[in-house]
C-alpha cells in the first residue's frame, strides 16, 4: 500500500509510516505537503501522513491551510519521538562545521544546541533531503540536522546525537485518505469554523458547546481567512466521535454560531504514553 509524505527516504515521516501502519507500507515521498495531498486525492497512494505539529516548535501552519483546501478526510494520528543528529561528511570533525541545513522545523527545534555551536544555519525543505544536500555538495564546513537513520541511508557521518533542545520532542502526525473512517472506542474529533463576524461573545459561545456537554477540547488553532483581513478559521480537536449523541449535540449547537462549519474527521484516539 502506497503511503505519500512529504521529503525523501530517512524523513522523520517515513519514520512515522513505518511505525503507523502494520502491513508492509510503501513509504511514497514527494517534494510539498501539496504534493501529498494530491496524491491521496487523485488516487495515486491510499493514504497521506502528514505532520501537524511538534511539542516544541508548535503547529505546521501549512498543513491546517492544505487541510481545508482538499476534500480528504482524517482516519488517523501518530505521535513520533524526535531524536535529531547533526550529520556531516565522513571523517569531518565538529569543530569544522561552520553552517547546518535543515527543515526550519527541525533548526528550531535544536535553535539553542546550534547556537551553542556557533554556526550559521540555512532552512532546506526536508531533513534527509538536507543530508543528501551535504553529500552531494562535498563542503567539509557543512553539516545537516535529521534523523540517525538517514545518516546510515546516505554513508554519513553522526558528529552528535540528541541536540534537540528538549528530550521531550514529538511530533504529532495525521493520516489522510480520500473516505472517513468510523473509530470504534476511544476517539478524536477535527473540526474547521468561522463565526460570524462583530457578535461580541461569538468565540466563548462556540467554544461553550463543548464545556456544557463535557466534552474535552484537546487543540485550539486559529488561522487567517484568506480574502478577510481580521476574520479567522477556528481548528478544534476534541475528545469523542461524530457518531456520539453529545458531540452531534454540539455541533448542532455550534452550527447557531458558525457561519461555516466541517467536520476534518473522526478516527482513533492515539493513546499518551511516558509523558507526553
């Protein structure tokens, strides 16, 4: 089965297909997050995993955008333990790496580590795409932050494991396919609003749909409404199924305030586990 993320072979979105689904997937890179969700949509891979946001370095604003852009639906989520490495050519020292490459994501994850370091930094679209950068470009003074894996993939050298900023790094990835799925048991739900501009009170109402039924909001993200300066779209997860007498509810409810609402998707809970 054909799985499409965004990057090449060693990304940390392979990582998170290999470790998601159990049969075997075929790992599908693609050079944009766009990319991804028109292979899911035209029917080129069955799913897309994409990431949508990191303990540290927040939310992947890109992907909320593409998200309402595409007639996909979310059947899944993944929690991935980050580990970065700084790797470079083979037999180069650190005190030789004057500048580190890598996914702007991945630079600000490790900001503090690198800036300890001295270096100057440049933001590449992938982590193992800015590994095979260094390598095909041969610059001794150049390293790149990516996975301990990809480093193996291209006969890299690991001049240092672990430098994220903080161990507790993980990133939350989403699954998309063309067909929403119906979870049984523990559940998550995403959704997409904007409310009606100038009613004072309008986001306390809408978010009051979910505190008066018990229902637990697990993200909250805003996004600008292209074309309405000062107007937004409103990302809500929440704890529960759309199948849920409570949560139809509460969409019933919120739709009084919404003057536009879609539900992303319903799909299995992702259990939290060793802290995070």
């Amino acid at each position: 089965m054909q799985i499409a993320y965004q990057g090449r072979p060693g990304a940390y979105s392979e990582a998170a297909i290999l470790e998601y689904f159990p049969d075997q997937p075929e790992p599908t890179p693609c050079d944009s997050f766009e990319a991804v969700f028109a292979a899911v949509e035209t029917g080129e891979c069955a799913a897309g995993m994409l990431p949508i946001e990191n303990s540290l370095a927040g939310s992947i604003h890109r992907n909320y955008d593409l998200l309402l852009q595409y007639p996909l639906a979310i059947t899944g989520e993944h929690y991935l333990r980050v580990e970065h490495c700084l790797i470079g050519l083979p037999g180069v020292q650190l005190e030789e790496i004057r500048k580190v490459i890598s996914h702007p994501q991945a630079l600000t994850q490790c900001e503090g580590y690198l800036r300890r370091l001295g270096v100057s930094t440049s933001a590449t679209f992938d982590t193992a795409g800015s590994v095979k950068i260094v390598l095909d470009q041969g610059d001794r003074s150049q390293a790149a932050v990516a996975s301990h894996r990809t480093a193996g993939l291209y006969g890299m050298a690991v001049l240092a494991e672990g430098i994220e900023d903080d161990p507790a790094n993980y990133t939350r990835f989403i699954v998309i396919r063309p067909q929403p799925v119906t979870p049984q048991g523990d559940a998550k739900t995403s959704i997409v609003f904007t409310l009606r501009n100038n009613i004072p009170g309008a986001l306390f109402k809408a978010l009051s749909v979910f505190a008066l039924r018990d229902i637990d909001l697990t993200k909250i993200e805003s996004r600008p409404l292209v074309g309405k300066p000062w107007e937004y779209l409103f990302y809500i997860d929440f704890a529960g199924a759309i199948m849920d007498s409570p949560v139809q509810h509460a969409l019933e409810n919120l739709s009084e305030y919404a003057l536009s609402l879609r539900v992303l998707g319903s799909y299995p809970r992702k259990p939290l586990k060793n802290g995070f």
